[in-house]
C-alpha cells in the first residue's frame, strides 16, 4: 500500500484547536508536520504528546524518521569511562550496537549491565528481550541487579521475554514492540544470540538463501525501528576468525553489517586483562578494560 499524505484534519490524534493553530504556522499536511522544526512543534505540543504524534507519522511512512536533536539522544554508560569516551558518551539510542566475543559470558555480562543501568536511570523505562537463543536466565540479571541498588520486581516488571523459535516468530518481535514498548518515553531491545537463530548449515541452497534474505530483512526492519523510534537496540553475537588474514570479525558480517551503526569485539588479552575493540564509520579503535562480576570497567 502507498502511503497519501493527507491534511492534519483528518488526523484523530489532534484537537480542533491545535489543527487551527499549526494552520496557522503553514502547517496543512501530515507531512508538512512530520517536517516542521522542533522547536516550532514544541509551541503546540507537549514532550510526550508531540513524541506520540510524529512516531504514528513515521510509522506510516516507510524509510523515513525524523532526525533526533542531541537532547533527545539517550546514552546508557558501558561501565568504562574511556569505552564511554570512545562511543561517543555511552551506548546511544537511535542504532544497533553489536556486542560481540567468542565465548557467552562476557558479552552477556556487558549486555546485562548495560541494561541493568537503563532501567536504574530511567523510571520510565521498558526493555523487550527478544531470546532466539533461548538461554536468558532472570536470575543471574537479578542477582547481578542487586549491585546495581535494583529490586527484583524493578527488573523483571520492565523487562518482556520473547522467545521465537522459527523464522516466521522471529518477525512478530515488531508487532510486540509496538504493542507494547512503543508508546513509551525511553526503551531498549535486547537481541540474544541472533547468529545462533539463524541457522545457514542446510543440505539445499535455497534453504540457506532464504535463511540469509530473512536476516538481511530482520536487521533492516531492527535498523529502521531504532533509527525511526529513538531506542536503544543492543544485538548479542558470536566472533569468527577470518581464514584469509586470521582477522577477527562479528559473525555473519558480511550479511548484516551494513545495518550495524557500531560494534564492540570483546577479546581476552594474554595479561587476563580484556580489550574492547570499538568498529564504527570505518573508523576502529582499542580499548582496555577490566571484568569483574559486576560487568566490565577501566583498568587500574
């Protein structure tokens, strides 16, 4: 179906006197209102409301979002300052960001951290953690919360567990999402394990070229939802050694790294300090970090 643009009289989520006053300001259309500047939409609506507005707009218009002012940008922190630095304040909104190492443990450790400090910060906040792999445990996130000054109920009244377990399920995490995480103020998405989802060993070709089109579709839609709705999207995965150059790598890369905005490789340095490899806009960098069982953190 082709999206019409159309004039804000007939959009239900105005009143009569906000249609008259955005007349006013040249504003006749839905697009002409999913255009105008910020601060002249901010006249008109409340923060919550005008968020309301523009994200039923978005949806109505494939590839297309409004670009999010620097205030409405949030950043969650990794534990490590100087990660932190580098990232550009934190893990931000707006994007996927890969957390990727060869074994489970460090990446699931960094995620869980890092979502145990978004729920700490922000009351508000509500995450969907979408389970392929089905290897999510609520306690060790609860135990872990308990350094973090969270409750059990503060973790897992915020936090809904889906659980596909076929391709076809793996596509309804966006009709949860915006049955359930949409309308709120701030949100995350927490992707378990995708490459283990995604299985490409098949004895017929056609099957793992449908598996591959389906992943290049889901981190599309992913990547589109983060950028369109202002959330935080953290995508757990496996590393792979690149035969030609013995190079280390995300997994399945080639197939979905165009939809990555940043990824954090965790590697084990022979010292048992860890490195954290920061790949974003062609640009990478290192950084040092220690672990401990609270998450990771700057070496002293």
């Amino acid at each position: 179906m082709t999206w019409q643009d159309s004039d804000i009289d007939r959009l239900a989520l105005l009143t009569k006197e906000q249609v008259e006053e955005l007349k006013k300001e040249k504003i006749y259309t839905s697009l002409q209102l999913l255009l105008a500047p910020s601060h002249l939409l901010e006249k008109h609506f409340g923060k919550e409301e005008l968020a309301t507005v523009l994200s039923m707009l978005q949806s109505q218009v494939n590839g297309f979002y409004r670009i999010l002012g620097a205030h409405d940008i949030v950043r969650v922190s990794t534990g490590s300052k100087s990660l932190d630095a580098k990232l550009g304040g934190g893990i931000t909104s707006g994007q996927i960001t890969e957390i990727c190492s060869e074994q489970r443990y460090p990446r699931t450790l960094f995620c869980y951290s890092v979502l145990l400090r978004f729920l700490r910060e922000h009351e508000d906040a509500r995450v969907l953690y979408n389970d392929p792999s089905t290897k999510f445990r609520p306690e060790k996130l609860c135990e872990l919360g308990s350094h973090y000054y969270l409750s059990q109920r503060e973790i897992l009244d915020r936090i809904l567990v889906f659980r596909p377990y076929t391709i076809i399920q793996q596509m309804e995490i966006f009709e949860i999402y915006d049955s359930n995480l949409k309308a709120s103020r701030n949100k995350l998405i927490m992707v378990d394990g995708l490459g283990d989802f995604f299985k490409f060993a098949a004895e017929k070709k056609n099957i793992i070229y449908h598996k591959i089109r389906a992943m290049e579709n889901f981190m599309l839609r992913l990547n589109h939802l983060a950028a369109r709705e202002g959330t935080i999207v953290l995508l757990s995965n496996s590393t792979i050694e690149r035969f030609k150059d013995k190079t280390i790598v995300p997994e399945s890369d080639k197939i979905i790294g165009e939809s990555i905005k940043t990824n954090i490789l965790l590697h084990r340095r022979e010292d048992a300090t860890w490195e954290a490899k920061v790949m974003s806009s062609g640009e990478s960098c290192s950084v040092q970090l220690s672990l401990s069982e609270y998450g990771f953190g700057d070496t002293i």
